[in-house]
C-alpha cells in the first residue's frame, strides 16, 4: 500500500511556464543573432549551467550574456526582466493550497541564485515546507543527492513522496531513488495523476 506524505514540484513547466512568444523573437534580431545563437547564449550556455550550480551567481551570469549578446545596461535589465516574464499557474497554486492541510509541500528547481527573489510571492514558506533551489545546494537534478536534501528537509523518506516534473530524465532520476513520480504535461494531466496516487494511500 502507497502511504504519501509529502508532494514535490518542480516550478519551471509546472507551476510557471514561458510565454508562448519567446525570449528570442523580440531579442534575436536585434543582437543581430539567429534565434537558434540567441538561445545557446542564453539558455544553453556553460554560465548558464555554473548559474544552475551555483559555482557563479545570477548576477554574473547575466553581466555574461550582457556581454556576448553586446546589450548596454538598460537593455541588459530589459532582457532579464523578458526572461522572468512568464504565467503562474494560480489554478495549481490553488489546488496546492487544498493538498496543504494533508500533505506536506516542497519546491525542487534547478535555478540560479535570484531564483528565491523572483518567485517569492507565488513560491514561499507560507505554502511551502520546503523549498530547494540547485544553485543554493550546488546539485542539480536528476543528480541524487538534490532529491535526498529535498526528503531530508521534508522529513519524509523517498516512498512516502509524490514528485512532478515536467523533464523525464529528472522523473526517471525520482523513480531511481523509490520517489512516486508523474512526468508532468498539462494541469488537469497532473491533477489526475496525483488523485490516482492518493486515491491509494
């Protein structure tokens, strides 16, 4: 018999996803990039992923994109403001919210160092009892050790937990560990999915 005690969620494709237009439509051509050489820059590259890490903080990694994309100031803050600019789920926030007096609730993200800042008045300790960002632990999923600090603070042992995550490397990295996990795809996908796993504790 399933016994979960505690819920796990990623943010970035599940509680907050990208506007439909993206980043690179507005900024590419204006860089005098290619959509594809703007997102490398800015999605894919090696500061990105040390941002993740934690080995540099989010301030320098954009101080880099500044730079190789060629942006003065304002129009640095302007592409960073763009970046963050996305839609909350506030149906799953709420549906959170009605989890909370049963379970216990954890974020786990692979984000950089303004990450806690940015998300706080939708991501906080009020709703949340655990929140675990992989620039803060210097882990990123699917790497175990990040799944095991998320448990820990939790308080909870890997099969007492339900983990959502839009990125099936990082539910395949959950289930590795014993973690119930639901390769997130949409809302009402999800929805179902936990009331499944519920429905057999």
């Amino acid at each position: 018999m399933i016994q979960i005690k505690a819920i796990l969620i990623d943010i970035g494709g599940v509680l907050w996803h990208e506007k439909e237009t993206p980043l690179s439509a507005n900024w590419a051509g204006r860089c005098g990039l290619s959509p594809k050489e703007f997102d490398e820059i800015v999605y894919n590259s090696e500061w990105g992923a040390q941002a993740l890490l934690g080995n540099i903080t989010g301030e320098k990694m954009w101080e880099t994109i500044r730079d190789q994309l060629g942006l003065s100031l304002s129009e640095r803050s302007q592409c960073e403001e763009e970046y963050w600019a996305g839609v909350w789920d506030t149906g799953f926030l709420d549906y959170c919210r009605e989890l909370k007096s049963e379970y216990k609730l954890g974020i786990l993200s692979d984000a950089e160092s303004t990450a806690r800042k940015k998300v706080k008045p939708w991501v906080s300790e009020a709703l949340f009892d655990a929140i675990v960002f992989s620039s803060e632990v210097g882990i990123c999923k699917p790497d175990p050790k990040i799944f095991q600090r998320a448990l820990e603070q939790l308080g909870v042992e890997a099969s007492e937990t339900l983990f959502l995550d839009d990125r099936e490397r990082n539910v395949h990295g959950a289930k590795a560990l014993g973690i119930h996990a639901i390769h997130y795809k949409n809302r009402s996908q999800a929805i179902a999915a936990i009331h499944e796993y519920l429905l057999l504790a």
